[in-house]
C-alpha cells in the first residue's frame, strides 16, 4: 500500500513539474515574440519618411545587374584566386523622384538557389562571423563607382525589416538604413543610418 502511494506521488509531482515546465515555455515564447513586435514598433517609429525595402525587390544579379556592373565589384572586391560567381549574388536598384542617379546595392551572399543561367562556382569568400559584406555603387560616366562597403548581419527576424530609405534625399541621393541582429541567439538589434556626403556614404549621426 505504501508502495502504491509513493507511485502515485512521484506521478503526481511529475505532471505538476511538467505542467511548470508548459507554463514557462510559453510565456517565454510569448515575451521573445512581444520583444521582437516592439522592437518593430521603435524602429517604425523612429523611421520617419522611410520605405521598407520589401525582400522580393532583391533579385539575382545575374538577372538584374546592368552590363559590367559585377564584372567591377568582382574586380575590386574579390580575391582573383577564389573564384565567386557574381551573379548569384542579390542586387537591388534604388531609384526615387529627383534622385540624380540611381543606386545598386549589392548583397555579396551567394546563394546557393542557382538562377536560370546556372552556377559557376559555390564559394562565399565575402561572409563570416561579422556578417556578409554589402556594396553600393552608383553610375558615373561608362563605368561604376563604390560609395559604400560595409559588413552587416542580415539575418533577421520576418517581422524587421533590413533596410528602409528615406524619401527624402542628400546631395540628390536617399540615405540607406539598415538594421541588424548582432547576436543570433539572443535578439540584439541595432539601426543605423547612412547618408550620402558627395563621395561615399557615411555614418549619419
């Protein structure tokens, strides 16, 4: 009998204590997902005049990339020994009322969805532990020129966005915000804006 009882305690307790382990689990969950909905609510507050850069606007370099415009990040970018196929890389062009030219910003990433034309090469030089590094050029003259080389974390929750840009624009250009996870497992954002300065973009204080 005093066996039977004991059994019956140690059961007891077990759903007790796996009833706490749901309850933190939850609520846990629950406070990540709050965490992260206000972090989306500061970064839209404080980001006035800026539109998101929805992620279908990227698209393969291969594709979308104007003549000559990867063969030169290649060539100033790249190591000529670890070969990189461009244009699996993503590229968005940025062109707004009043802007004096448009932008191209490049994400470095290879991609390992090859585009229609195929994949040349799967190496990934241009990533690590400080993030995949980002360009953008604009168009001078016949050739391109790189006004911004930075790495970023890209790797974001669905609900933050990674870059906005400001609608209104210096010396005839849009500044670019872009924010980032800095630590995966613990959600780390931060934001940071860059505006043109007449030769490259700079950190906007």
């Amino acid at each position: 009998m005093k066996r039977k009882y004991l059994i019956f305690v140690k059961i007891f307790l077990e759903i007790i204590l796996f009833a706490i382990l749901s309850l933190t689990s939850y609520y846990g969950s629950a406070q990540a997902k709050y965490s992260t909905r206000e972090i989306s609510s500061k970064i839209a507050s404080t980001a006035t005049s800026m539109r998101v850069i929805d992620t279908r606007e990227w698209q393969y370099a291969a594709k979308a990339a104007p003549p000559g415009l990867m063969e030169q990040v290649l060539k100033e970018n790249t190591n000529p020994d670890f070969p990189v196929d461009a244009g699996r890389m993503k590229i968005l062009k940025i062109s707004l009322p009043g802007q004096t030219t448009p932008l191209f910003v490049i994400n470095s990433r290879v991609l390992y969805e090859c585009p229609p034309s195929g994949c040349s090469s799967y190496a990934d030089p241009l990533c690590g532990t400080a993030g995949c590094e980002y360009f953008v050029y604009l168009k001078e003259g016949k050739l391109y020129r790189r006004v911004f080389k930075n790495y970023l974390k890209d790797l974001l929750p669905p609900e933050l966005p990674f870059l906005r840009v400001s609608e209104q624009l210096k010396q005839g250009l849009p500044c670019l915000e872009f924010t980032e996870n800095m630590d995966l497992i613990n959600l780390t954002i931060r934001t940071r804006r860059f505006c043109y300065d007449g030769q490259n973009f700079v950190l906007s204080t």
